[in-house]
C-alpha cells in the first residue's frame, strides 16, 4: 500500500484541533455570503414536507474549486482554473423522486426550486421534518484543505518539468511526455428532512502522466499516475512523481515488444491493486441497492448464496485515510463504512444510499454519492477490493501451464442485467510452464460477474490498492473511486487477442 | 439575436474589455445556457421529474503567447473580473507557445447561416409523462417475457451558444434536443437481458413516435434472450450502424490535430493515402438545416464548411483547429470543438438483410463493450454481443464473446455498406461488412 506514513501522522497530529471543522467551514464558504441560516434550510424544507405525500427531501450545497496544469513538449501550454456552485433540491414521495437545481445560492432561487420539485406528488400522507441532528459522526480521513493553494505556482510547473525531464532521460526513444495535474477542493453541506445536518471538505489531487517511444518506426504509449485526497506535497515525498515517469517509460518501453496476445479461453493470474477493476465491474456495480431493489441486476435476490469461492471477502470501504474513493461522510450525510460485499464466498450486502435503503428496509451503507448538485445521488461504490489470501504471488504464477499474466488494465464496463462484463488489459505477459515469458499487446477479458469469482482458484497474500486515479461512471455521473486486490488466479476466462 | 441571446453578447464584451484591461494582449470567451425538462416513468408511474437549468461562462486569454483560462457560472461583473484575473495568473506562468493564439481573424464567421437548430417543444410535465407512460407500457406489453423495466424517459432541452473573441467577432445560435427512450427487461428461464431504443431530434415532430420506441426497445431486448457464446474462430463481422459509427469515431480521433502533432496516432502522415476501399467516401456536412451535429461555427469562431474527409477511399484531409494546424504546419478545417455530421457512403448501398445475405455465415453485432482501442496502433479488442447468421439469416443471439483486429486492416478491409444509416448521430454510417477478424470466446 502506498500512502505514506508522513502524511498518517499528520493527520492525528491535527485531527483535534480541525473536529467538526468541515460544517463551520461549510457554513462560511456556502451560506453567509448568501445570508442564508439555518432557520432558512428548516423553513424551505418544511414547505416542502407539507406538501401531501412527500415523505423525504433534501437540500445539497455545494461550492468547488478546481485548477489543472498540463505539460506537452517539454512545456507546460495550459491551466485553468474554475468555481462551481450551486444547490440541488429533491422531494421524494416512496419511489418518486423531483429535484431541481440553482446555480444561485440564495433563498430565493432554494424556494423557487423547492416549489417545483413539489410537483412530484399529490396525495398521501404530510411528512414532517425532523429537528436537526448535527452531525459529528464523521471519519477524520484528510485534512479539509484547498490543494490549490498547497504549491505555488512556480512549484506546480517545477513539478510538471521535473516529471517530464525524467522520463527523457531515461531514455532516448522517449519522443513524447504529456504530463496533468488537477487539484481540487469540494465543499458540500446536506440538509435533510430526516435531521440530517451534514457538511464535508474533499481535497483531491490527481498527476497523470503519458508518454510516447518510439523505435524502428514502432510507437507505443505507456501511462502511469496517482493521487488521493491530499497536498500537492504528496507528488514531492518520496518522488513520486517521478516514480510515474518510471513507470510510464518502463511501460511504453515494454509495449515496444510485445507480441499479439492470445484469443480464447486460458487461465488467467491477475497482478495486484488496480487490476481490481475486475471487482469493480464484476461484483460493485451489480450490487449497488437501486439494480437490487428494481430487480434488474444479475445479483438480486441472492443474498446468503454462494456467488464466489470460498477464498474470496470482497468489500467495499469509504474509510481509507486519504484515498481517493474515501468520504468523511456521503452526499446524504451518512458517515461511510466498510461494507462486507462478499465473506468467504457468500454475497452479504448491497451498497445502499438512503432512498434505496429505505425502500428495501435495511439501513444505508454510506454510498450516497452525486457528482455534483445539479445531479441526483446514487448508491456507489468507494474503494472497493477484495481481502489477502494464503499464497504468494510466485506459487500462483508457477501453477500455470499456459495461461496469462495481466498486471495492467485500462478501464471496464459492465451489463448489470446480463452480468457480462470486459476489462481491458494495457501490460500482460504470456505464462508459459509456470514462469513469465513474453509480454504481449493489450486485451479484452471478457466474463461473466455472478459466475466469474466462483472460479477463482488462489488469492494471492499481497493486497495493494491502486494508486488513486479511478473514475467511475454511472447514469452519466462521474465519481472518484478506488479498487484493489491481492494477486489472484482464475480458472478459464475469456481473453479477446488475435492470436490463435 | 434574442433578448436574452443580446444579453449574454453583452457580458461576453464585458469579459474581453475586462481581459484587455487586466494586460490580455487577445481573448475569447464562450457562453453556454441551457434548461431542460425530464421525465421518466417505470412500472407504470412516474419515478423521477427533473428540471435542469445550467449555465456557464469559459475565457481563455492570451498574454503575448502565453495562455491561460478559466470557468465561473456567475455572470455579475465581479465573478466575470475574478475569473478574468484567475485566467491572467495563470498565463503569467504557462510557457510561451509559439503555436498559440486565436484563430485567424479572416477565417471568422462573419457572416453565418440560420441552420435551423431551434424547435421549442412546449412540453410540460405532465404531457412529458404521458408520452413516457405510454412508451413504457406498449414495451412492457409487447410480450409476455418482458418482465422488469428500467423506465422510460421524455426530455427536451433548449439552450444558447454564444461565442466572441478579441478580433471583434461575436456570434451565437439557439438550439433545442428532444428524446424518448425506453429500456426494458426479458426473461427467459433463469436468465435476465435488458436493451433499450430511443429517438432524439432538433424538432420534436420529427421523433419517432413513443409507441415505436417502446416497441423496438422490447423488440432489441426479447432478440437477445437465451444469448450463447462462440467457438473462438475467424469469421466475417457485419457492424450494425449502432456500433459501426463508433469505429468511424476511431477514425476521427486519428485523424485529429491532437492526436497527429502528439504522434498519438495510427494514421500518421496519412493525408492522401489510400485507407479505405476505392468505392467508399465519407462527407462532413455541417450545415444540414435541423441535424443534430450542425454548427455554423466551431468553438473558436471558425466558419464551418462542407468537404469531402475521405473521397474513393483517400483521405483528403485532418480534422483540425487552429492550434494543431500551425502545429502541423497547416491551416484549421473549423474542426476545434469536434466533426459536424459525417456522412458515409458507398458507390452501392444495400439493406442490412442483403448484407447478411452476401455475409453468409458470420457474426452481426449489435452491441460493443469496453475500451479496447490501442490508438496508438490501432490495436482492437472489444466485449461484442449480437447475432450469429448462417445461410444469410440470424440464428441465434450470442454474447460473451470478444472481436478483435487492427484498425488500419478493418478499414481497408470493408466489404460493403448499408443504406440503414443512425441519423439519430453526428457520425452517420449504415451497416458495414468486414472480412475475417478474431472472434474469441469458449
């Protein structure tokens, strides 16, 4: 795991002293430039439970920061830098949602939106509104920082040359570098009629680096990259930046002499951390609660059957210090935990937000999430990754006759209702008699999720998470998430090469 | 102009006066407003009402030949000062780039046409609903192994685009997009597959109507019941216009300015290259009144013009902006911001069923999952569902299964194409029939 101890110990050092910050400076970033008070929130959201059969309804406030630098050529060409706010107000009556949206936040432009989110129902019961629970539940996982501010200008561009001058160095068949970096701060505060008070500040920083090499008139890309929810800083300690340079380089390098990959059906040893973009496709988003309580997923109804092998505990967990999937509490408020998806084999649980946790009568499991205001919130994944097992990752490799090794992976997709799912390798290397030969080119592995943990045959003793660049996406929403796993070998998976 | 749109033209000058009084040396800024309503109806009744109403305001500027920019949503004369200011720190420190700049003040839309983009749908929730319900109760109805739904959907938004630049150039357009879709769920014994349709258009009257969505939705999604994986093999693959316009899509992004001056590309120095078969072009179009990929301008003010992209199967020209013109030493095509209606066709087109037939034995698909494009060497390798064919016909759905090849080949390697184009896309292209590729499966 990376992550670094430094950085740990910062974090309880200070974390008395910045308790319940995040809803003080919630209050003052988001309502008193507006004059807004509570009395206002309270007075909205009752006008909104008064009317008949609205049972729930919530306000999000949210104010974003965000800048981006980027480096091509040796130079960086480009930066931007951006405000977001605004305030998104839904009423729900059962399994009907209104919502609305401002990019204004003043009580004006909250009325107006709650008036017209009221047309969701017209008979039922009133609700009535809680009286507020202010919330100090919440995990201390990173400070509530701006990283935008946390390097000066001259030092983000340092930082971007520096990453760009060690991937030339290293070698010569380098032609191109393309270096990012994008920070940015989220201040969010939810309102609801359950008495839920809730604020949270989310730093974020992410670096991601490309390069091109090129040789005998062959070119091939490499990429690497990482964040999480810290300083600009965390890119200085320990270079890692420069590690993604490395990293990037050794990649491209490797692509240059890869071979067409395999197509059909072989045993597969899959590396450790990011590849757990399998579990992510095959197992998190077929039990997210919305899929589960509408019965469209391929895992509904299956709680307590077996869906894996015994050697594998999947869960799902929003508490990570500084990661990027990681939240104090959701987009509802709910404090996030670690959600076991699956214990030796057997499913246990879904992820749930509170509309979908209500209606399927458990509780929510903190994955409430929204890009942002002017979206609805889902249930969503965190980090999700599945526990270490008994073996190292040298018996797991040598157990194969044929068959192949994928460390890397580009992104997934899944179809929820069939099962199906692919996830595309970008580094992978042919296991021929137990040892790694050659490497070969990119490809789609394609299976099937209910069916394809069943056939996992070892789990590997080296968790490790991936590196903090994951982007999920859902229903046109995009969230940070992160996924990891021990090495693991899966019995017969379906490998999309040319080769045959 | 409208009002509002006169309105907007006005903060976008106070931005440009701001960035020349804050040392700008040029500047553009362009204005995006858009409102919208949706309304999706499952099992029956109506789950999720949603009014949209966004707005935003982006200025790049230009210090000598250092850039910078930035975004706000707040268009009062302090935001807009803020934001000018942001976009000036940043140019401080960004490199200077020889490259950079506005688009040639000559190449401006000076003069440009009413394309005829805008239709206001006086849609209100409760008509919106209705069409929803009504879609989602003829796919429900359709069949009996229709037995879940993930709804139906009514939207329809209208919005502004509005741009100007130091040159003294201004201009902006009013466009509408209205759609109906519907997924629903089949049931088959233990297993469940789920497909969906829609139709979106500039002008509502010309949507396909909402029984007909809801008719072709349960139609896609009862065709794929009882699906079955393949023999790994070589086989011939007809793309359904659904999944060949995204192949196109491969094809604009190599052929892009970005892609090409990073040398990110397969199709390098392909200007004038032979890369598909003689009898094959493809058009852009962007000024096809009431399509929804037309635009009189691009995102830099640009004017937009008819040509041929590929013509006898050559290449006859990128797809660039200004900046990765001068990049690659050439002039912008009005391509910043992305293509505008490319239309592909062949000396001979027929119907998908006659494709199938000159197919024989092979594999239709329908549905491609997954990133699998190397776009550095056109590398391919992607999850597919859809059909197998023997005899010219369908004889069953088949799914689990991956396809690949290499770009450069698969285009060269074009058989035919059909007259069954998806005008519902900025790419427009009917079935296409490739020879053999790698089919990988049990």
């Amino acid at each position: 795991m990376s992550g670094g101890i430094f950085l740990v110990l910062i974090i309880e050092s200070f974390s008395d002293y910045f308790m319940n910050s995040e809803i003080e400076i919630a209050k003052q970033l988001i309502f008193s430039p507006a004059g807004l008070g509570e009395s206002d929130l309270s007075n909205v959201l009752n006008h909104l439970m008064t009317q008949r059969g609205v049972d729930n309804a919530d306000l999000y406030f949210e104010v974003s920061r965000y800048e981006s630098w980027s480096l091509e050529d040796s130079i960086v060409k480009d930066g931007t830098f951006g405000i977001e706010k605004g305030v998104g107000v839904r009423a729900m009556s059962g399994e009907k949602t209104g919502f609305a949206y401002s990019d204004e936040i003043t009580l004006p432009a909250l009325e107006q939106a709650a008036k017209t989110v009221r047309a969701i129902s017209r008979q039922g019961q009133q609700g009535r509104l809680n009286a507020w629970v202010s919330n100090g539940a919440g995990h201390d996982l990173y400070l509530p920082i701006d990283p935008v501010s946390t390097l000066n200008e001259r030092e983000k561009i340092r930082l971007l040359e520096s990453v760009d001058s060690e991937a030339r160095r290293l070698d010569t068949r380098i032609q191109q570098v393309m270096v990012s970096l994008v920070g940015t701060q989220e201040v969010m505060l939810v309102a609801a009629s359950d008495g839920t008070l809730a604020a949270d500040v989310r730093p974020l920083v992410r670096m991601s680096v490309s390069v091109v090499a090129e040789q005998d008139g062959r070119r091939e890309q490499g990429s690497s990259g990482g964040g999480g929810r810290v300083a600009y800083g965390y890119f200085l300690d320990n270079d890692r930046a420069l590690g993604f340079a490395r990293e990037a380089v050794r990649q491209a390098l490797l692509n240059l002499e890869a071979v067409e990959a395999p197509a059909g059906t072989m045993d597969v040893v899959l590396g450790p951390g990011w590849p757990g973009v399998l579990l992510h496709e095959a197992i998190g988003h077929g039990l997210e609660g919305d899929f589960n309580r509408k019965g469209s997923s391929a895992f509904a109804g299956r709680i307590g059957e077996k869906v894996a092998s015994p050697l594998c505990t999947v869960v799902d967990d929003g508490t990570l210090a500084e990661r990027r999937g990681s939240l104090r509490v959701d987009d509802e408020g709910v404090p996030t935990q670690c959600t076991t998806l699956i214990e030796n084999g057997i499913l246990k649980g879904y992820l749930q937000d509170k509309m979908n946790a209500r209606l399927m009568g458990v509780a929510p499991t903190g994955n409430g999430r929204r890009e942002s205001y002017a979206h609805l919130p889902l249930p969503r994944m965190t980090n999700t990754y599945m526990l270490p097992g008994p073996h190292t990752p040298e018996e797991i490799i040598a157990s194969i006759d044929k068959g192949l090794y994928a460390v890397n992976f580009g992104g997934g997709q899944v179809d929820i209702t069939s099962g199906k799912f692919v996830f595309s390798a970008s580094e992978a290397y042919l296991i021929e008699g137990g040892k790694v030969t050659r490497p070969v080119k990119g490809a789609t592995l394609i299976g099937n999720g209910p069916d394809v943990l069943t056939r996992v045959s070892m789990v590997g003793n080296d968790l490790e998470l991936d590196e903090g660049v994951g982007t999920c996406g859902k229903e046109g929403q995009s969230v940070p998430v992160g996924v990891g796993q021990p090495t693991l070998r899966i019995d017969g998976l379906t490998i999309g090469g040319t080769s045959m | 102009m409208n009002e509002s749109q006169t309105q907007y033209l006005d903060v976008i000058d106070n931005a440009l006066t701001e960035a020349k009084k804050q040392g700008a040396s040029a500047a553009e800024v362009a204005i995006g407003v858009e409102t919208g309503l949706s309304v999706t109806a499952r099992l029956g009744d109506v789950e999720t009402l949603e009014y949209n109403h966004d707005k935003g305001l982006g200025i790049t500027v230009f210090m000598g030949q250092q850039k910078g920019s930035s975004s706000t949503s707040d268009f009062s004369p302090s935001a807009i000062r803020e934001a000018v200011a942001a976009a000036c720190s940043i140019a401080k420190y960004t490199a200077e780039d020889v490259y950079s700049g506005l688009a040639d003040k000559a190449l401006m839309a000076w003069d440009y046409p009413d394309l005829a983009l805008n239709y206001i749908w006086e849609l209100d929730s409760e008509h919106a609903l209705e069409l929803a319900l009504e879609c989602e109760q003829v796919a429900r109805q359709y069949d009996k192994r229709i037995t879940n739904s993930e709804g139906a959907s009514v939207a329809s938004h209208s919005g502004v685009h509005i741009y100007g630049n130091s040159h003294g150039f201004a201009g902006g357009y009013p466009t509408t997009r209205h759609s109906i879709s519907c997924s629903v769920i089949g049931q088959d014994g233990d297993t469940m597959q789920r497909d969906y349709w829609y139709t979106a258009a500039r002008n509502h009257e010309a949507l396909d109507s909402a029984k007909s969505v809801g008719e072709k939705a349960a139609q896609r999604t009862l065709a794929r019941l009882n699906g079955r994986r393949l023999p790994t093999q070589q086989a011939p693959v007809l793309f359904a216009p659904e999944t060949a316009s995204g192949l196109l899509g491969h094809f604009t992004r190599a052929i892009s300015g970005g892609s090409l001056y990073r040398k990110t590309s397969f199709l390098l120095d392909s200007l004038n290259q032979q890369l598909f078969p003689d009898w094959f072009h493809i058009e852009e179009q962007p000024h096809l009144k009431g399509a929804l990929g037309s635009a009189p301008f691009d995102s830099e003010g640009v004017i937009t013009q008819a040509r041929d992209l590929v013509k006898k199967g050559v290449l006859l020209g990128y797809i660039l902006s200004s900046y990765s013109a001068r990049r690659l030493g050439m002039q912008t095509t009005g391509n910043a911001g992305g293509t505008h209606n490319l239309i592909a066709s062949g000396n001979e087109m027929k119907s998908q069923a006659e494709l199938l037939k000159m197919m024989d034995k092979g594999l239709l698909v329908t549905e491609l999952m997954g990133q699998g494009v190397n776009h550095i060497t056109g590398d391919y390798s992607r999850g597919a569902a859809g059909f197998w064919v023997e005899n010219g016909e369908i004889q069953f759905p088949v799914e689990e299964i991956t396809i690949a090849g290499n770009l450069r080949d698969m285009f060269r390697n074009i058989q035919m194409i059909g007259n069954d184009a998806d005008r519902r896309r900025n790419i427009q292209i009917g079935s296409i029939l490739l020879d053999n590729m790698a089919i990988a499966g049990q």
